[in-house]
C-alpha cells in the first residue's frame, strides 16, 4: 500500500475549516478568531520548519547533530513545564528541575528503547530517535508539570499540617509524604487513562498517522504499544524524579519547609 | 535538669532576645498580636530560620538533627492540625490513658474522627500528641485558648505534674492574666522584638 501525497491544495481545503471556525466565531463575538488563526499559522510555520529541519538531519545522521537535537527539546520543554507552574522554584530551580527529571526518564527510555528494542542502525538513527524522543517527551512534560504544580500548590496549602508534623519530630519525607504521593498520582493519571482508553474509545495519533502514511495496522499497532509503555515509562520515572527532587528543595538543611523558595510568576 | 537557653536569638522581626529557662521552670511571655510571640516560639522549635543560638542543656540545635531537636523542644501550635481521619493514627507512640482522663477526654477519643471534635477536643489532644513524645522543653502557643474554665484547669494541672515530674522547662504564651498568676514562676512581654521582664508572679 501506498501512501497518497498530500499536495498543498488539499492542505488548503484542510484550512478553509480554521478560516470558516474564525468567521463563526466572530459571528458569534466569542473573540477568539484572532488567537485561534495565530495558531494555526504558528503550527503550519513550526511543522514546517521541523520538517525541514528532519529532513537535513536525516540527510546527515551524526550522533553530535541528533544530540544537539535532543538536548534542544529537552530544553524546550523544561522551560515549557516550568511556564506552566502556578508557583515556581525561585533561581535556576525552577528551569533545571524539571529539565533534568526529564532529561534522566525521557532521555534513558528512549535510549533503552532504540538499543534494546528497536535495534535501529546505527542506534541514534534520528529516523527513529527523534520521533521517539519528541512523543516521550511530550507526555513527560504533561506529568511533570501537572505533578509539581500539585506538590507546590499543596505543600502552600497544607502548610500548618506540614510544619505541625515536623514540629511532631517526624522528618520531611515523612512530613511531606502525603503531598508528595498526591503529586505523582496526578502526574500519572492521564497516561493511565490514555492506556485503558486506547483503541477503544481513541485511536492515538501515532498510529494513525502511521496508517493514513500506508502502513499495514498490525504493524502500527506494535508501535504504537511500544509506545505506549515507553511513555507509561519515561512519565513515571520522571514525575517521580521530578516530585522527589521538588519535594527535597522545599525544605532547607535544618528541614525547615521554605515556601519562600517559592514565588507567583509576575511578583 | 534540662535547661533551654537562648543568646543572641534573633528571627524574623524578633530579637535579639537573651533567655534562661531553667528546668522544672515555667516562664510566661505576653505581647500583643502581631509582637513575635509565635515567631519567636517557631524559631525555637527550628522552623524557621534564626540566628544565634538555642541550646538544650548545652547541646546546641545546630549540632542536633532537625528532627530529634523538635522532638526535645516541643512546639504546640495555637491552632491544632491533623492530616488523617482517625484521631489515633496520630499517635504513634499510643496515648496515656490517665491524661485522657485527666483532661477529661474518654479513652474511646482514639477512635473518634477529627472532623467530629471541637476546637477543643482537638486542642486537648494535640498537646497530648506532643507530651506522648516526652519532651525535655516545652513551647506552648496559648494552649487553652478555646477551652471553658473547667477544663483550662485541667490542662494546667496536667502541664504543672508534667513540669514537676520531668523537670521539663516550660515557655508558654499566654493572654490571659489570671493563667499568667496561675502557671508562670517569671514572666516577661514581648514588646518591639524584646523581652521585658514583667513582675514576679
């Protein structure tokens, strides 16, 4: 089977639905014509771009470019789950936190998967490296920045209890012990959904773009498990990374609980 | 005879305060809201950052893991917290049934749930929660502040035998004048981050 190539007329046929969603919603004054036509203007530029930008590293796989990639991403990301934190880690905290929980799960399972799994030639293949890493990563991120913002949302609520239990003598993993599983249960909780509802409910977007792109589904469909636990993977160590490490930080080297190391984005 | 000693103690908006408080001493502090006296008791407890220094019978805080020092100095907050249902699951180290009843709380109160009691039930036994550890000092934040007079005395009378029986040292924050008469050997106010010494009681 072969895929049927998509020229630019029908992705413009694709768009006339974006452009026909803005004059309804002007129509109908809900105000968001201008955000949702930005958008979509940011993501054809931005897929474009990487598509370009696939394109030479595939035509030139060294391991330094696809590394550079890679790093590029987690960078990326890290700064992006650090944006979406109701209250951040004051310093360097607040960026490297989540960059290196990620950087330890995303980039080890990824790794993992292409030496020991996939077995791809030579292993950094960015054919597989990339993709792999992009998806993995993707979901992380979610789990992390849902994790840590439940950690600090509930270390600044449940702060008497906090103090009362080390107050009580009981040491801060153990004052905050409650908290911290909190955390890393909502940070788990939509890949878990995503696990149980696959197939069934939704056809995840890798699979299907591998079908629509011709290949057989039975195929598909072992990707798309491997994915699967890959990412299942990569989210939990990495919420746990995460948690753990923000978890340590809220609290000085006398235990104190430092909610001062906290501050709201724009005070 | 454990001794708490404060030098040079300075916290946020308090300090830097000078205090002895002898074992088997009670020392009362008065103040007005908002004049530390909660800060200051915080800081002892190390949980917040202080500086100079806060010593148990010579041995320094600093020099003591955070949490065995909390253990020791034991602070109970004016307004009690609990993180489980069961009143009995915080305590780890059971419950004396006599202070049960001495403080006239039946000894099923264990299997009570903690958003059933009253404030004061649950002031009551959150200062038993921190007494079952056996501390050598006490910080206590208005530790009858939502109780009627019945049972205030009977908090006293349990603290006073306690004191009296380990030798404890007992910093205790208080509003109330007549308590102040009843429970302090020295007693001092908190005024402009300093401790004045009131008159003798």
């Amino acid at each position: 089977m072969k895929a049927i190539v998509l020229a630019p007329v029908d992705l413009a046929l694709a768009a006339l639905l974006i452009v026909a969603l803005a004059g309804l919603s002007r129509r109908m004054r809900l105000g968001i014509e201008g955000q949702l036509l930005s958008s979509a203007a940011r993501s054809t530029i931005q897929l474009l771009l990487i598509g370009l930008v696939l394109k030479v590293l595939f035509d030139n796989a060294h391991l330094a470019w696809v590394a550079l990639m890679a790093g590029v991403m987690i960078g990326v990301a890290g700064r992006e789950v650090m944006v979406r934190q109701k209250l951040r880690f004051l310093g360097w905290w607040g960026f490297g936190l989540g960059s290196l929980a990620m950087f330890v799960s995303s980039f080890t399972v990824t790794v993992l998967a292409l030496v020991l799994v996939i077995g791809s030639h030579p292993w950094y293949a960015p054919q597989y490296a990339i993709p792999l890493l992009g998806m993995i990563l993707g979901n992380t991120m979610n789990g992390i920045s849902l994790a840590l913002d439940r950690l600090t949302q509930e270390a600044l609520q449940k702060r008497q209890i906090i103090e009362t239990r080390l107050a009580l003598g009981q040491p801060c993993r153990q004052a905050i012990s409650d908290s911290r599983r909190e955390a890393i249960r909502v940070g788990l909780i939509p890949i878990i959904n995503a696990m149980a509802a696959a197939g069934i409910v939704s056809l995840p977007g890798m699979m299907t773009g591998q079908i629509l792109a011709g290949t057989p589904p039975v195929e598909a469909v072992k990707y798309q498990i491997l994915v699967m636990f890959l990412i299942a993977g990569g989210t939990g160590f990495g919420t746990v990374v995460a948690v753990s490490l923000a978890a340590r930080r809220l609290f000085d080297e006398r235990q104190r609980l430092r909610i001062d190391r906290l501050r709201q984005p724009g005070s | 005879m454990a001794a708490l000693r404060l030098r040079q103690f300075v916290t946020r908006h308090v300090g830097p305060i000078e205090l002895a408080v002898a074992g088997g001493e009670c020392v009362c502090i008065e103040g007005a809201s908002g004049s530390g006296k909660t800060l200051l008791l915080r800081a002892i407890a190390d949980l917040d950052p202080c500086r100079g220094e806060a010593s148990l019978d010579g041995t320094s805080c600093a020099s003591v893991p955070p949490p065995l020092w909390r253990r020791s100095v034991a602070l109970v907050a004016a307004e009690s917290q609990w993180w489980s249902e069961r009143v009995g699951d915080h305590f780890e180290h059971g419950l004396d049934p006599v202070w049960l009843e001495q403080l006239a709380l039946p000894v099923a109160s264990l299997d009570w749930e903690v958003g059933r009691c009253s404030t004061g039930e649950r002031q009551r036994l959150a200062l038993l929660r921190s007494l079952m550890l056996g501390p050598a000092a006490l910080l206590l934040d208005e530790p009858t502040a939502s109780l009627d007079q019945d049972t205030t005395r009977r908090v006293e009378a349990l603290l006073d035998d306690y004191r009296r029986q380990r030798q404890a040292a007992v910093l205790w924050v208080s509003h109330d004048a007549g308590q102040i008469g009843r429970v302090a050997q020295r007693r001092f106010i908190l005024r402009d981050g300093r401790l004045e010494e009131g008159g003798s009681a």
